[in-house]
C-alpha cells in the first residue's frame, strides 16, 4: 500500500500530488493516477468505490493552536515544505466527461474558484455523479477528499452547480443562434470561452432575439465590415471613399464610414478572449475601488430612518481586494431601496496602458498605418474600453463581490445553524417549561426525562398576584422533583427571569437547588405532536424539549426562521435553503439517531433518506415490531442499496432494548410453541406464531457504533487480532486492548495486516472504544446573567457581565446580557488571547450559545445600542 504519515495531532492525512504537478499538467495527473489504478487492479488493499475508505470521527479538529485567520478549514493547498504525496486513490485521472463541453476544463476552474487539489476536485465530481451526500463522503470516503470537512465540500458542490449551469446555459444559446442562421465560427468559440453568466451575457446580448442590433452589427449590415478588417491585415489597400453611398443613412460621408469602422473594430476588440484577460490581469495589479454616496432622490424624498440607516455609505470608497462581505450587501440593499448611488472607479492610468498595449501590440497592423487610419484605430480603442469593456469590467466586479458577499453570508449563517443545532442536550432531568406572558399569564409545563408531559398549569406573576403564585411553582417544583426552568425569551421574558432569579437568590424552593435557562423557538410542529393539548400550553412544552434535545425541536423549524443569519432576505433564497438543508442533514447525521425511538421528522434530515423513505421505516416499524439491526433497513420499501449506502452508518441501534426484546420474543415463541405442541395436528396448523429470530435477525453489537456495514468484515477481524469481545465494545477493557495493540504494532502497520486503510482503521478503533451513548455535542453551557441588571438603563460604563452568544456576522458578535436589546462585540476586539482553549478551533469566530464574559464599552440610549469588549469566553 501506498505510504500514509501520521499528521502531529494524531490523525492520518492524506497523501497528496507534489505541488509542482498541482493546476500544470493534466497529463502528468492522468499518468499517475493510472498508475495508481494498476496497483490497486493488482492488490485487495485498495477498496473499491463501494468499499470502506473511512475516516476519523467528526470530532476530531485541527489542534486548537492552529487558527484559521479568515480562511475556511483544510482548503488551502499545502505547500512543498508539508507535502503530503499521492492520494491513496484516484477515481480514474483529473479528466472528467461533462455533459456540455467546454473550451475550459471544469476540474481546473473548479480547482482555481475553491483552492482545492485538482485530484481532490475530480473524485468530488465523480463522487457527487453517484448521488453520494456530503456526510457520507464526509465520513467515509475521507482518503478521496483530502480531509475536507463539510463546509468546503459543500462550496465544491455549489461551484459545481454554478459552473454546469453556465455550460447549460451556453450550449442552450448556441443552439438557438445555430437555428437562427447567427452563429459564426468566431462567436461559436467566444461562447466556448465564458466561464461566468456575465461573460455570457455579453458575448450573447447583440444576438438576442427583439434586440435593435449593436452599432457594430448595423455598420456590418452596411457591408463595411470588409473595411474594417482590411485595417487591421492590409491597410495600404483600403480606400474607405469607395464605401460611400450619399443616399444611404450611415454611409453618406466619411465620417458616417469612419464611424462605422470604429463600432465594427471595438466589437472586436471587447470579444478577443487576450484583450479581455489583460484587462482583467491589468486591473488586479491596480487600485480598483467601490464608492457609494448618497441619492440626490432619496435626500429630498427619502424617509429618514431609512436614510440614516445607511449614513456610515453616504460618502464611502474602498479598494475591490479590502471591502468587506458585510459592506458589499449593505450597499446593495442602499441601492436596492434607491437610497444609495453606486459606482466603480478604475483609474485612468488602466486605460491608458491598456490602449497602448492594444495599438502597439495586441492589434498593431500588419503594414504601415496612414495617420488618419492610425486615428481611426485609436479612437476603436478607446471606445471599446469606454463604451463596452468598462461597464462589462464594472458588472463583473459588481457581480463577483455580491457573489462571494452572498456566499460567505450562506456560510456564516451555516455555521451559526451548525453551532446551535449542536448544543448539548440536557439529559435525564425533569423540567419546568414557561412562556412569558402578562395579560394571559405565564404558561407551565412539567416534561420528564423522557419528554413526557406530566402537568400543565398558568401562573399569573405579573398582576399583582407573584406572592401567591410563587407558593404553587415552589410546589409542583417539589412534587416532580423538578429543579431546572427553561423560560421562553418572548414577552415578558426579562420580567418573568428577574422573578425566578429573584426566588432562587432567597433559596425559596429549598431544598431544591433550582437554576433557570434562557429559551427560544416554538415549534409549528407542535400542534400535529399534541393536538389534544391547549394551544396556549403547547409553547412551554415546546420550550422545554427545545433545552431537553435541541437538535430533535430546532429540525422541526424552517432553518431559516430560526434568525442566526446576516441579510439573509439580500441572499439568494434558493442558495440559502440549500445550505442550511444541508447543514441540518450534517448535523442530524453526524450525531446519529436510534432508528427504534427516533420522530418521523428527524429521520427524514439523515443522509440518503427523504420525507417518504422515513415514513416508510416508520410504517415498517409499527407494522413489524423494532428494527434488530441495520440489514434489517433492506426490507423497508424504497431503501435500495444505494439509500442503504448513505444512511446505513448514521443510524444506531440501543443494544440492551434489542437484546431486551429478543429475549421478551424467544420466551413469547417457546410458550406458543409448547402450547401448539400440546394441541392437535389441525389446530396448530392454524395457529399463528411469531418465530424466534433468525441468524440474520440477530442484533449485531457493531450497529450502535459509526462504523459502516462495509467495514463491518474489517472491524471484525481487528477485534480478533487483538483478542477483543463485539460485546464489549465502549468499555474500559476494549480500549486497554486496543490501545496495547496500537502502540506495539503501530497503526500503518496494523492497517496493512488487516488489508485496509489507515483512515478505515481509525474509524474503527473510534467507533469500538467510543462510550456507549457517545455524543459528539459539547457540554451544556448555562447563561448566568447578573441579576442587578434588567433593564436597558440599568446599564453603565465599565459593567462586567456575562452572557450567551446570540449572532455572528463578519463585522462582530452580537451578545445576549440579559436587557432585552443584544450588545454588540465588535470583530476587532476578539483576540486569539481571549479565546478559550479548552474548546477547539478553526478560527477566531465566536458561534451561537458560546458563554462569554463582556465589559460595557459605550451605551447609546437614544438608539438602543450597547458596544462590548470581550474578556474572556467561560
């Protein structure tokens, strides 16, 4: 098997192409992955598309020194000082068979757009062709992508989308002139060239059907077209007084021919693919900037607000390369509202040398040049750069701002989700729901551990009424045993937490050692779940399951709506609903659900399944009787193999419910059957009973583990190499044993005993000495706010509090402190000293339910505003 090296923080990395081979030469990619594929046709080392190459657990990250500053995890190219070789496997080369072809390869593009390894952006390609979802290959087919987490697959497969569509899109267009007689060679390959939909709206717009034509298309109409082109190759022959017609509008005089030479030749100057790419490489070595300013419209009939809404874009310029995500969609949603004017400015210097550049060199006539051709082909210059190339520059610089302003803001909004989403659950506890509220009361709710409902009540706390009310929440408290509260941040919910801060700072519920936590989120789902219960009690219930598992309430929650985002209405709608679907399925899937206990609704979020297919387990389910172990899946209708495939290693099986069942079956079957025995030969063949469980009924241990049923032949014979029981798996004595064997044998030796893949191995040890019940979400963090402050004015100067992460956006964090109204902690007072090093980190982003500890900096009462420095995270 090919070498795999250790990485310093304990996982095995992937072997990568030398960097000199990396965006070069395809051939040379081509022959090494062929050659890989000999070795692997020759070898059973290699596993084969549908065979286990695993990898670790998501829980492993980056070490926690390794900061990220502004750059996604485990995308940059490494360099040649940490190569790390060739890829285990490639799927059969860089070259990949599109269904609209190109005159650019998509690997390359994609490579260039995302920084990933070609290799790795070519088995991403053939993976996603076979409907594979990005857990699974996040999980199990790590050896192919290079370790790429979830985020960067999913800007691959964006890009992906974005750049098929472009090619869709083209061949779309050129049929169309194909069928309208318009498609010359030339235009044929210009269409080939565009990589963006702005290319291709410019090459395509003059052809476009009720378009008047451009000038160059009404002066080639005209038949000087020939002229124009005998400038450029044989000028000494051109005599431009031959195309006059007096009688015709356009070709009356000289200067209407002049004129019509000069749109013919800026025309093709603005489509020549070299003109184009040294004005865009011209213009990356300048200082392009953006500049709004305020809209002489919306300053006499603008609404104020509004107006100053935006006063930080009235006068605003900054450099293209400097501007930040956040700014750009600020600025277009000034624009948008008409309240803001917008504009490029490229300096005059870019078009001078690119003129110059043109007239010496790109077009310089093949023959000697008269001084009134010369001006003719100067003034072609220019107005193709002032008339057609500029606005074209300025769309793409517009274009690809908004763009990569509208994905980072996608991404953030996906990375504040995943943080939320992945909030530890608050396991084995009875808790108290409540909804805020004043007129209607406060609702209550009593769950059990098991989210069961065990009383519902309305306390009036607000009225008038809190001393009385307080006497019956101190005794349900004691008759449930119940001592945490989970409040609703609704209405009234400032009010409702100072009254139980209140109660539990005099130690009124002793001996009851009682704490509250902050809520949020009410369900739509809430009322299919329990509609037998009143709608106004429906919310505390909600409520409280929502601190119980957060992951099982937030799924039933259009993401959305859940308002961890920035400008989320300015985004693409579809771009957004598919990231944060896809965020929702990482989610659900890397923490993985008991197939026997688990909702319709958070079934339906695990990798390969839908809407349909967890109806349908569901259905077998209740028909059959609990699943004994995964094979079983097979029999549900729909789940084919390719289902079975993707979903398989994120489902769990609860071993002692199994075990516990089978048992309750083999006993029921041997009473039927002694009974049968005892009856006669008639009678017992009418009888039905269920038959104890099959050999492949059987409950298999490794199903509650992460390994995948492909590596489960793999796994086994680990256990026997190194003497382990299936039955105990995630106890001390298999992890003293694997441990014993690991540090003798060493894991790439291990691995090439058994056949397989260092990553495949390191799954396995992970899934075999993981605890039983694992759980990859951290510890549940509990917002602690000073009980002094409640109000908005009660706030000063150089006030410590602490408080919970609400937001993240690129410019700063927003905080919840415990005043109804978040401060914000600007981005440049998060430092890498502030940061806790207990959890670990890709970058300096704080996310979603993080505690933290602030210092009021500035309180702007008149516009509600609190700016806070950051102290530390707790």
């Amino acid at each position: 098997s090919l070498p795999i090296a250790p990485a310093e923080d304990n996982r095995v990395q992937l072997l990568k192409p030398k960097e000199e081979n990396v965006g070069t030469e395809l051939k040379t990619l081509n022959q090494m992955s062929s050659r890989t594929n000999v070795k692997s046709s020759e070898s059973d080392e290699k596993p084969s598309t549908s065979a286990p190459i695993a990898g670790n657990q998501v829980k492993h990250e980056k070490s926690e020194e390794d900061f990220a500053f502004d750059e996604p995890p485990f995308k940059k190219i490494k360099s040649t000082t940490s190569p790390e070789g060739k890829p285990v496997k490639n799927l059969g080369g860089n070259k990949v068979k599109e269904e609209f072809e190109m005159n650019w390869d998509i690997v390359q593009v994609l490579s260039e757009r995302t920084n990933v390894e070609p290799w790795v952006c070519a088995n991403l390609i053939r993976l996603f062709q076979e409907e594979n979802t990005i857990p699974f290959i996040a999980r199990y087919r790590k050896e192919l992508i290079n370790n790429l987490e979830a985020d960067a697959l999913r800007e691959v497969q964006q890009t992906l989308e974005e750049l098929r569509s472009v090619a869709k899109k083209t061949h779309t267009m050129i049929q169309k002139l194909k069928k309208e007689g318009k498609l010359s060679g030339c235009l044929f390959t210009a269409l080939l060239n565009c990589r963006t939909f702005e290319e291709l709206d410019h090459v395509s717009a003059p052809y476009k059907t009720g378009s008047k034509g451009t000038k160059a298309q009404r002066a080639k109409q005209l038949g000087l077209e020939p002229a124009a082109l005998s400038l450029l190759q044989n000028p000494m022959e051109l005599n431009l007084f031959s195309y006059i017609r007096p009688n015709v509008k356009g070709l009356a005089n000289i200067q209407e021919v002049e004129a019509g030479v000069q749109h013919i030749l800026a025309d093709i100057f603005a489509k020549d693919k070299d003109t184009l790419d040294f004005i865009r490489k011209l213009c990356q070595q300048r200082y392009i900037c953006i500049q709004s300013a305020l809209a002489k419209v919306s300053s006499k009939n603008g609404n104020e607000k509004d107006i100053d809404k935006f006063q930080l874009y009235h006068e605003f310029s900054c450099n293209i390369k400097n501007i930040q995500h956040h700014q750009i969609l600020a600025i277009n949603r000034g624009e948008n509202l008409k309240i803001l004017t917008v504009k490029v400015n490229i300096p005059d210097g870019v078009k001078n040398e690119f003129c110059w550049w043109c007239v010496n060199e790109r077009w310089r006539p093949k023959q000697f040049l008269k001084p009134e051709l010369m001006r003719i082909l100067r003034n072609s210059v220019e107005d193709a750069y002032k008339r057609l190339i500029y606005p074209l520059l300025c769309r793409e610089f517009r274009s690809k701002l908004t763009s990569d302003a509208e994905k980072e803001s996608v991404m953030m909004f996906g990375r504040n989700l995943r943080q939320l989403l992945l909030t530890s659950p608050v396991r084995g506890r009875t808790l108290m729901g409540v909804d805020p509220g004043y007129k209607h009361g406060c609702k209550l709710a009593i769950i059990s551990p098991t989210s069961q409902i065990l009383h519902t009540d309305i306390v009036y706390l607000h009225s008038g009424q809190g001393f009385r009310e307080a006497e019956k929440i101190k005794r349900l408290l004691q008759q449930f045993n119940c001592s945490t509260v989970v409040i609703g941040n609704g209405t009234a919910c400032r009010e409702t937490e100072a009254y139980f801060a209140d109660l539990i700072m005099k130690k009124y519920f002793a001996p009851l050692d009682v704490q509250e936590h902050l809520s949020t989120a009410v369900s739509p789902e809430a009322s299919k779940e329990m509609p037998d219960l009143d709608p106004n009690l429906r919310s505390a219930v909600s409520i409280a399951r929502r601190v119980q598992d957060p992951l099982a309430e937030l799924v039933k929650i259009e993401p959305k709506h859940i308002g961890v985002g920035m400008y989320q209405h300015d985004v693409s709608q579809t771009l957004l609903k598919a990231t944060l679907d896809s965020v929702v399925e990482e989610c659900v899937s890397f923490v993985g659900v008991d197939i026997n206990i688990c909702s319709e609704i958070l079934l339906r979020h695990i990798a390969g399944l839908n809407a349909n297919r967890a109806r349908n387990i569901i259905e077998w389910r209740e028909k059959n009787g609990p699943f004994i172990n995964r094979e079983q899946l097979k029999e549900v209708k729909g789940l084919g193999p390719k289902t079975f495939q993707q979903c398989a290693g994120f489902i769990r099986f609860n071993q002692e419910y199994i075990k516990t069942f089978c048992r309750d079956l083999q006993r029921s079957s041997a009473l039927l059957t002694k009974a049968g025995a005892q009856a006669t030969s008639e009678k017992q063949g009418k009888k039905k009973s269920k038959p104890a469980p099959s050999s492949s009924q059987q409950p298999n241990p490794l199903d509650q583990t992460c390994i995948h049923p492909e590596s489960y032949n793999i796994a086994m014979r680990f256990l026997s190499f190194i003497g382990g029981n299936p039955n105990d798996i995630g106890k001390s004595d298999m992890q003293q044993k694997v441990n014993a064997v690991i540090q003798k044998e060493g894991l790439e030796e291990t691995a090439k005993r058994l056949n397989t893949t260092v990553h495949t191995l390191q799954l396995i040890i992970d899934g075999l000495t993981q605890p039983e019940g694992f759980d990859i979400r951290t510890d549940f963090d509990k917002p602690d706010f000073k009980r002094s402050i409640v109000c908005f004015e009660d706030l000063s100067v150089g006030t410590v509090l602490t408080g919970k992460v609400e937001n993240a956006t690129p410019f700063g964090v927003f905080v919840d402190i415990g005043v109804g109204k978040a401060g914000l902690i600007p981005v440049r007072n998060i430092t890498e000293a502030k940061l806790s090093k207990v959890k670990k980190r890709r970058s300096l982003g704080l996310g979603p339910g993080e505690r933290v500890e602030v210092k009021v900096l500035n309180v702007d009462i008149p516009r509600l505003r609190i700016t806070l420095d950051l102290i530390r995270v707790l």
